[in-house]
C-alpha cells in the first residue's frame, strides 16, 4: 500500500499570469523584472505544496515548500523573505508560512525525524519548491535531476543557490527512452526522459520540460492494480490548466511547455489516474490518498 500526504507549506503570493499565462495581455514570455506586469499586477495567493509519501518502510519526500526563515514569527515579514529568497525574488512571489506548517514542522507533528526520510525528491529548483530544504537537509537521499542543476548553475539570476548550498544534495541523471511515434500513450513522459526510483516502475520521475529544463513530474503507481497519482509541480498550476492547455506564465521553453502540458492531459484523462496535482493549484486542500 501507498500513501500520499499531500501538505501544504504556506502560501505563496504572486500574479496571476505568472499561473495562468494570459495569451492575449502578453503573449511573449514574460520578463521576470521589477518593471514587468507579470511581477506586480493582479496577484494572488496560491498555495505552496510538498508531499510525504510512504512506502513499506521507505518515507519519501517530494519538494520542501517554504522554510520558517520567510515567516519566522508565522506571519508575513518582508525583511526575512528579501533576506532569505533575495530582493528580487521577493519582488516576484511573497511567501507566508503560518505557525506549523514549515515542512518540518510537519513531520515533527507526524513523529517524523528528517533523518527518517529515505529520499528528498526535488520536482526542480524554484524558490517555492527548495526553500525548506535545509530544513531536511539530514534526509538519507537528496535528489534532483542533472539537467536542473545544470541548468541552475547557468542561470544564477533565476534561483537562490544558498537554498542548497552546504547540502549534500546528489543529482540523477533521466534515462532516455523515446516513444515509437505510433504509440498513443507516452508513458516515458513527453520528452521520453524518465528515472524509475526503484527500477520497479512505483516511483518515476518523468521530465516534463518547459517551466524549467529538468522539471520532473513524479508519478506513483500501485504496480498490482495500474492505479496511479500524477503529481506535476508546476507543469501546470491547477487542474484547469490541463483541463484548458492554460501553460504557467514562466516558460524556459514554450514549445516544451505544451507539449509537457498535453501529456499531463493525457496522463491526467486516463481511467487508471486516481488523482493529478499541481503543486500550487488552489483548489487542492491538504489530503490524504491511499493508493
Ligand atoms: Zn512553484
């Protein structure tokens, strides 16, 4: 049996069409400047997702939402958030983190030790998604996918490297394994990029590319019956994003960014899906599934 806490680590408070792309306001890729629309206008709050999953006796942990430092005291601080995520960051999404819901925070409530967690699976590298890791810096595994790192490192201006740094976070590597283009249902994703945790299928990181290169989806299959969870961070922002082909306003590839989001569709329409979730969708309450 599989079970899926899907939590949530505070909020997070950005535009709108930094969710939603707005084709017809701004159809080229958004600037992520002070000056730029898509940074000030029309914000909202969304929520910010992680996800405790256990496994016989493995804990696994998808994504690590906010740390304390944005609201040390739970409540909004703008100080603590420009110290901890940077000036511009701050510019662009806000964070809030009320008492308890830091991840750790969490896990403590749930008499889990961060050294209890088998692995820390990173969807990618965006402020929102590894702010908290240091608060589970001391998981047995750490992991995010080679290209996101790489692709971190060239682009420092997009991402907050001391999030990471000093943690020993190790990176795995997608296996390529391309569709026959008769084949209706990707399986191995829209870029045919996958890493199969255990080699059993169970636990697959699928690369879904375009809001970042290395972005990974993790779909988590009961292998006896077929049943599956799709959980796509930020592939899309809400079931309506898939339900619409409504594409996140931050897109390193737009091209990728469709295709990655017809495949979330396909995956998400499927009679074997029980549930798919977005990372920030904000419909999704905290639940449990058991799969
Ligand atoms: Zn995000």
């Amino acid at each position: 049996m599989i079970k899926i806490h899907v939590l949530q680590t505070g909020k997070v408070n950005i535009s709108e069409s930094l969710a939603f792309r707005d084709e017809k306001v701004n159809p080229s890729l958004p600037k992520l400047t002070i000056l730029s629309s898509y940074g000030r206008k029309n914000r909202k709050w969304f929520p910010v997702s992680a996800y405790l999953i256990e496994y016989d006796d493995q804990l696994i942990l998808y994504d690590t939402g906010w740390h304390r430092d944005i609201s040390p005291n739970g409540k909004y601080n703008r100080l603590s958030q420009i110290k901890h995520q940077t000036l511009k960051d701050y510019l662009t999404n806000q964070g809030l983190v009320p008492p308890g819901q830091a991840i750790n925070e969490q896990l403590a409530d749930m008499n889990i030790k961060p050294e209890d967690l088998d692995y820390v699976l990173l969807s990618h590298l965006d402020v929102d998604h590894v702010s908290g890791l240091k608060h589970v810096q001391d998981a047995k595994n750490i992991l995010v996918s080679r290209d996101e790192l790489e692709f971190a490192n060239n682009n420092k201006i997009r991402y907050v490297s001391n999030m990471w740094k000093g943690v020993n976070m190790k990176t795995f590597q997608f296996k390529e394994k391309p569709h026959d283009t008769n084949d209706e249902i990707y399986e191995n994703g829209p870029a045919g990029k996958v890493y199969d945790l255990f080699d059993d299928k169970k636990f697959q990181l699928i690369n879904i590319p375009g809001h970042t290169p290395g972005l990974a989806a993790l779909k988590i299959t009961n292998t006896d019956t077929g049943k599956y969870v799709l959980l796509f961070s930020d592939g899309g922002y809400a079931e309506k994003s898939w339900n619409d082909m409504i594409l996140p306003g931050i897109a390193e590839n737009l091209n990728q960014a469709i295709d990655s989001l017809k495949w979330i569709r396909q995956q998400s329409l499927n009679d074997n899906c029980i549930e798919s979730l977005a990372n920030h969708d904000p419909d999704i309450e905290p639940h449990t599934i058991t799969l």
